[in-house]
C-alpha cells in the first residue's frame, strides 16, 4: 500500500501545486458526494486515477456537470484500514451527479474491447468502500486555494435538535478567524436517513501544515466556567462520533 501511496503523490504533486492557483474552492456548490476507496497492492490504482478518472472529472468540470473534484490520502491509513483515498466530487445540482459519466466520455477513441480491458482493470485495482451524498449547510476560509489538510469528524445528532444543531456550527464560524484553520465546513449527510446511522452530520477542519492541527491538538486547557457552560452545550446537541485527517494531492476546479 506504501508503494501505491507514493505512486499517487509524486504522480499527483504537480498538478495540485499548479491546479490551486485562482480557485474559489467550493465554487457554489451546494452537494458533496463522497467516495472512500481502498486501493488493492500492486495493481497500479494511481495510474488509472491521474491517467483516466483525473481527465474524466477534468471533462466533467468543463462541461459544467460537476463544479471541482479532488482525491485525498487518508494520513492514518494501513493495510487494515477501510480506505486509504477519499474521493469528493462538487455539486451545484443534485440532478447532474451520475450525468456525463462513462470513461468514453473524456477517451472516445476507445474501442469496446480497450474499454472492458480498463473496466477490469479499475475493479481489480480498488474497491468503493461507501458512497456518501452531503448537503453544504455552511462554509468559511481564509484563502482561495484548497487547503493542504482536511479532519473530517464524523458527527450524530438526535432527530429534533438538527436546527439547533445547525445553529450552533454556524455561530462556531466567527471562531476560524483567530484559530490555527485555514478553512471550516459543516455538511449535513443526505444519502441516507434513519435513527440506526453512525453518522448524520460531518464538519470539517482545514489546515495547511500538521503543526497548525498541532497547534489545537496539544494544548491541555482549563475551562473557565462560561467556557464549560458553552462546551456542555455543545456536547448536548452532538456526539463527536470520530475524526479522520487527509492530505490533499489533487484539487481540480
């Protein structure tokens, strides 16, 4: 698995030094569908990811069906891990999100032999762990370009508390300004509903450099009674289920 990691990164670094450049990141998208993958050793998963689903996603942007796409590396992942690559792909419209896909999209030249070779070749080189679908119900960074860092925790909240939740994540905003984060975001999961799911909620933390995620990480801290009152708050209208950090290695927009 280390093989393919640094496959990916040393195929993909240049593009996400460059691809950065100009971006608004979420560039009005109101979904998000994410894809956790686990890449199977040997079988080349990073060259079928830059050389095919890259230009896809690329064909997709320019055709407006999609509004960006990027690929992260799951840092904590091992060969026992779920997944080790999340693919998140930018929505405007809920309608278009299995519009102008097809790997003849963006290769046509392909004959129908090539295409069932590739196909092969795809399904032996990885697996779709889940497929999750999020609303964007908020968002705020401090730059235009993606951030180099993502901690994705994984939230459950009780059904009747959703709008106070919401509420609660939105006035947390006001706090990115003076924190280590490059950037903030609060996703409500839509794929599926129902009272037996882990999750329902997803907010995510961005950060340019690990000593940033440090920086919040480290510090043992004494509450003071107002700021126990609000964290009591908090932990009421939530339960922080689990955190997962990945690194960026292509942005597409």
């Amino acid at each position: 698995m280390k093989q393919i990691i640094l496959i990916l990164l040393v195929t993909a670094f240049t593009t996400n030094l460059y691809s950065q450049d100009d971006t608004r990141i979420d560039n009005g998208a109101t979904f998000v569908q994410v894809d956790y993958i686990k890449t199977i050793p040997g079988k080349n998963y990073g060259e079928i990811l830059n050389n095919k689903w890259k230009k896809l996603a690329e064909k997709r942007i320019k055709d407006g069906t999609i509004l960006g796409w990027d690929a992260w590396w799951n840092m904590s992942s091992t060969d026992e891990s779920n997944h080790d690559i999340m693919i998140v792909t930018l929505l405007k419209d809920i309608d278009s999100i299995n519009a102008n896909q097809g790997i003849l999209k963006a290769f046509p030249e392909m004959s129908e032999e090539e295409v069932a070779e590739f196909q092969k070749k795809n399904r032996e080189a990885r697996k779709i762990v889940n497929s999750t679908i999020f609303t964007i119900v908020d968002n705020y960074f401090k730059q235009d370009s993606v951030p180099n860092i993502a901690v994705l925790n994984y939230m459950k909240v009780k059904s009747g508390d959703e709008f106070e939740y919401e509420k609660m994540e939105k006035e947390y905003k006001e706090n990115v300004d003076n924190s280590p984060k490059a950037g903030w975001a609060v996703h409500k999961r839509v794929d599926r509903v129902g009272t037996n799911l882990g999750y329902n909620y997803m907010t995510v933390d961005f950060y340019n450099k690990m000593s940033e995620v440090m920086l919040e990480r480290a510090p043992t801290w004494e509450m003071s009674e107002e700021f126990r009152e609000e964290f009591n708050k908090v932990q009421n209208l939530r339960k922080h289920v689990y955190s997962e950090t990945h690194w960026n290695f292509i942005t597409l927009r």
